[in-house]
C-alpha cells in the first residue's frame, strides 16, 4: 500500500514539473528581459550570430534596454510550418519567398509585409553557383556541361530542401534565358535528374555526399555553402560560377501576431531595420551572401563576383506558381521519374 | 499472467489503472486519433489518390520489404549474439554486452552517416566491395543495412533472458538419452526460444517500419527505388499538404498495427504449441 501510494506521488510530482517546466517555458518574455526569437534556414547560423553580437549592443546604447535573440535554424519549409504550428518567432528569416508567404496566408503576417521594409524586405540575395573537384576534370564551366554524357550530378531533392528547389529553378532559367522554350528546358531537366545518383533530403546532406563521400563531379549548391565547402575541401574542390543563375531571394519579416501579444514589436522592427546598416551590410558580405547595398557588395568582388542573376519570374509566374508547375504532387519534377525509367 | 485476474490481492487498483490509461491516452492515443482526424478531411476519393500512386506503392513495398528482411536478419544475428553471451566467458564479455544496446542510444543519422561513408566506392569497406558489385551505399541493400543495425538489440534483449533461464541439465538429459545436437538444438532448446524470437523480430520490425533518420542518408532517396515511405510524408508535408501527408501516415499505420498484430497472434500460437 505505501509503495503504491509512494509511487502515485512521484508520478504526480514529475507530471507537475514536466507541467512547470512547460508553462515556465513558455513564460520566459514576462520576467523582464527582453527577448527575440529570430526563426531561420540551416546555413545562416554563423551569419546571425555575428549580426546579433553587433545588434545588441547597438539597442543598449539606443534604448537602454537589455536584449537577448535566439536563434532557431532548420529547414525553411519546416521552420516555417513550426512558426504556424505556434513557434512564438518575432521575425523569421527564411529561404524562399513561399515559405513566408505561407506564414502570411495563416494570417500571422500582415498581408504588406514585403513594403514595410527597404528593398522589398530583402537586405541580402545569394544565388545558386557549381562546386567541382580540382582541377575541374570534367570540364564544367556553364549549364550546358552538365548534361555532358557521364557527368554526374550532386543536388537535394526539390522537393524536401530549399535549396533543391532554386538548384532546379536555376537549371529551368539558365535554358529559358539562353533563349529556349518550355520544352527545351524540360528536356534540359529531364536530363539533369536523370544523372543525379542520390537525391539528398537537405542542402547538408548533399554537401556530405559530395565532399566527403566522392560521388559526383560537379554540385549544385548556395553561393554560401559553395564558399565554405571549398575552404573546407583543403585545395580538394573549386568553384565554378556559371554564365548566369537564379536570384534567390531569402526575404525577412516580423511576424506580428506573435510581437504584438509579447510586446517585442520596437524592438524586432530596431533588429531588421539594422540589417540595411553599412556594418550589418558588410558581416553580410563577409559571411558570402550579396548585400543588397550594390556599393558594400563591390567590396566583396573577389568572393562575390558579377553574375547575370535572373529572378523566378524566367521560370514561372512567380513563387506562387512555382509550386503547383513545378514542385507539387504530379506535377513537372515527379513526371522526370518514371516507375519504367529505372 | 494466467491467474492475475484474482479479486484485487494488491491495492491501488483502480489508481494505477486510471494512471495507466491516462498516461497512454495522452501520450500515444490523442496523437493517433489527431492523426486519422487530419487524414479524415480528405475525401475518400483524394485519400485513395494520395495514398495509391505507383510512386506511393513502391515506397510502401520498399519500407515493408526492407523492415522484414532486416527483422529477420536480426532474428539469426540476435540469437547468435545471445547464445555467445549467455553460454560462452570470454575476456571482455561485459563490454560486448553494453556494445549491444548501443543502437538504442546513438542518434540513427549518424548510423546512417557511417554507414555511408563505410560503403561508397572510396570507403574503407567500399573500395574492396563495390568493384565485386556490391554496392553497400545509396541502394536498397543499404537500407537493410542500417535497419539491421537499428534493430539488433531487440532480438538480442528479448532471447536473452529466455536463454539464461534455460536449466543445462536439460540439455545434458536430452544428451544422455541419445539426443544428437542438432536434435537437442531442435528439439529442446528451440521450442521455448520461439515465442522471444518472435516478440524480437516485432519489435525490430516495428522499429524499422518507422525509422526515417538513417535510412535518408544510405538510401539515395530515388524515386521508385530507394525512397521510403517516411521520405514521401516529408516532402508532403513541404507542400504545406499536412491532410496529404497524415494520410500516408495514416496507410503506414494501419499497415504497421496489422503486421503486428499478425506476428503477436502468431507468437500466441507458438506459446500454446510450445506448453
């Protein structure tokens, strides 16, 4: 009896503190301090790490005001889905346009939020380049090498990864832009996919695949992650920046549901707005993003070279009709994969 | 378990079973029910033409196939590993024993990492395997690979105990009867093993079914031959299509629920013809 009533207590009192703990967590705004949740993609951890050590002194001497900014970093889609599952995000910085737009259609945005900032709520682009082992064996030097017999291809699937997605744009572009049809370029993919031997789910995991595993002669990847995995492949590995490719466009937004009932919305405005500073401009650059400011942008000419960037428009209406043409259920990027094809 | 139904010997009834069902309401049936509840919007015709594509029924065919190769791989595996730690003293036992639930405890993803990078053409296992034609990465043979290495503590666990409550002088009876190895192996040592085997090879099955981690680094994730079905929820669920998605959860569900039931009735039927 006592051993059973013994037991009946710790059980309670764990469920009471798993309770606590999960109320307690979801308090933290009201003890006075005052906290940011800044909800991203994968590859800018380091990036907002640099521009949150700069920030946060600047809205001290601005305002007095102690500040702390987390960082949540995943997949832009899963990210964004997390945020309308409730992540108490006050800005989200994400990978694609859709993804906060997705946010936005939940009604956690406001319906203007691409005016509310200078740019159109873009402070810095990036774009989609090659990485090719050295030397550059196979003789990669624009989109048409790769559809070259034998060459194959690294990239995630478009489906599950962001960057899967503008490597797939880029390629749909580069033929419609190099003057050819609908057509042209569905062949141009068509042949593409089918030289690609694993489709990663993640823009990582295809890193992993390519650099450390050896598969694969050229890899389709952000201008970013090209740049440190060439610094991380010892001299293994080069970039080949293609005659033309897509702007990818990683938009920034406050998500004013969630800054209006915690009381974060000066401060959350404060933080993007000082994104399109000089000084968040260049640790922009530094981390090999584009800044939107052209001037800062040519200082960064020997890592950030001129490229003809072409926006989504080349391969579709827009980022809303992306998704249904190209990436949904049946549509365009199932038809390349045939049950027979293999 | 045959004369647990006496009239309450033990007090706390109701509370531990109030306790219990609270507990598996919260956590394991309103997650479900949420679940069939997200797939339920969907009309029957859309169900149907999410859950029954070509490319969804390889993925199904590929995730059942692979988890019941692997489970049985690990039915022969565990039973040796078993045997050797329960019968045999060697140096180091204690230590090979802990190694077996290390499975259990490391992240699957780095399973599936190590994997891969032991079976590419320049890998340490690869470079020797890949030009005889076995290809250990990014194929359907890497999958079970890394399954087998997911689900090998089960067997080992469940066959384990069983094994060390087996009296020797049985054994050495059968023995002394005329009784060959293989008949003492057979006819003596078999039986009562079969019902853990079996609870073993649910459990590895079950695990397999539903692990997504380190298969999508060994898979290659290509349609129609190595993506699984947990891949195709994923990119569902991308599309910001969460009825599309927990309908396929949904088929692997039901899928799974009745493989398990199958092998707990077969498992019954053992332990009758085994007394």
């Amino acid at each position: 009896m006592a051993k059973a009533i013994a037991l009946s207590f710790a059980i309670l009192t764990v469920m009471a503190g798993t309770f606590w703990l999960i109320i307690a967590g979801n308090r933290g705004g009201d003890s006075g301090a005052l906290e940011l949740l800044n909800v991203s993609y994968d590859p800018t951890r380091e990036l907002w790490r640099d521009l949150n050590a700069r920030f946060i002194p600047h809205y001290r001497q601005q305002t007095g005001k102690e500040l702390t900014i987390k960082q949540s970093h995943g997949g832009s889609s899963s990210q964004a889905r997390a945020v309308i599952d409730g992540l108490e995000a006050d800005v989200v910085t994400l990978a694609l346009w859709s993804d906060t737009d997705a946010i936005c259609k939940k009604g956690l945005i406001d319906s203007a939020w691409q005016d509310r900032l200078p740019d159109h709520s873009l402070p810095y682009y990036s774009t989609i380049v090659f990485v090719v082992r050295k030397g550059n064996p196979r003789q990669i030097k624009d989109w048409p090498d790769l559809v070259k017999p034998g060459v194959s291809i690294i990239t995630p699937n478009p489906k599950t990864s962001g960057n899967g997605k503008l490597s797939f744009l880029a390629a749909w572009g580069a033929v419609r832009e190099g003057g050819g049809a609908e057509d042209d370029a569905r062949a141009f993919v068509t042949k593409l996919y089918q030289q690609i031997p694993v489709l990663d789910t993640g823009a990582r995991g295809s890193t992993v695949t390519f650099a450390q595993r050896d598969i694969g002669d050229v890899h389709l990847t952000w201008e970013n992650e090209a740049h440190l995995e060439v610094a991380e492949g010892k001299g293994e590995l080069e970039i080949v920046y293609p005659s033309r490719s897509i702007r990818a466009e990683p938009y920034v937004a406050l998500v004013d549901a969630n800054v209006r009932r915690k009381g974060t919305q000066q401060a959350a405005e404060a933080y993007l707005n000082f994104l399109y500073t000089d000084e968040a401009q260049e640790i922009i650059g530094k981390h090999h993003y584009r800044p939107i400011n052209p001037a800062i942008q040519r200082k960064f000419a020997a890592t950030l070279p001129p490229i003809a960037l072409f926006p989504v428009t080349v391969t579709a209406r827009g980022w809303d009709d992306v998704q249904p043409k190209f990436f949904a259920d049946g549509a365009l990027f199932d038809q390349i994969y045939t049950p027979k094809g293999n | 378990m045959s004369s647990a139904i006496n009239r309450r010997v033990l007090p706390g009834f109701s509370l531990s079973l109030g306790y219990t069902l609270f507990y598996l309401s919260l956590l394991v049936l309103l997650p479900l029910a949420a679940c069939f509840l997200k797939a339920a919007s969907l009309s029957l015709g859309q169900f149907w033409a999410t859950v029954w594509t070509e490319r969804a029924r390889s993925a199904y065919a590929l995730t059942v196939g692979a988890s019941f190769v692997a489970a049985l791989a690990n039915v022969f595996l565990g039973l040796l590993i078993a045997w050797v730690l329960v019968r045999y003293e060697f140096p180091c036992k204690r230590l090979f024993d802990a190694l077996v639930d290390l499975p259990f405890a490391l992240p699957t993803a780095v399973a599936g990492l190590v994997y891969s990078s032991l079976y590419v053409p320049s890998g340490w296992l690869g470079q020797f395997l890949v030009p005889l034609g076995i290809e250990g990465a990014y194929s359907r043979l890497g999958i079970v690979l890394v399954l087998v290495f997911t689900g090998l503590p089960f067997v080992v666990r469940t066959v384990q105990p069983v094994l060390d409550g087996l009296d020797a002088e049985v054994e050495e009876a059968a023995a002394s009867l005329g009784a060959t190895r293989w008949q003492i192996f057979r006819r003596v040592l078999l039986p009562p093993l079969v019902p853990a085997l079996l609870t073993g090879f649910a459990l590895a099955l079950a695990r397999a079914l539903g692990e997504y981690g380190s298969v999508i680094f060994i898979a290659g994730n290509m349609p129609y031959r190595t993506e699984i079905a947990p891949v195709l929820i994923v990119a569902r669920l991308e599309e910001f299509a969460y009825s599309e998605a927990t309908a396929l959860a949904v088929v692997l569900l039901t899928g799974s629920f009745l493989l398990l039931g199958l092998v707990n009735l077969l498992e019954r039927w053992s332990k009758r013809h085994g007394d």
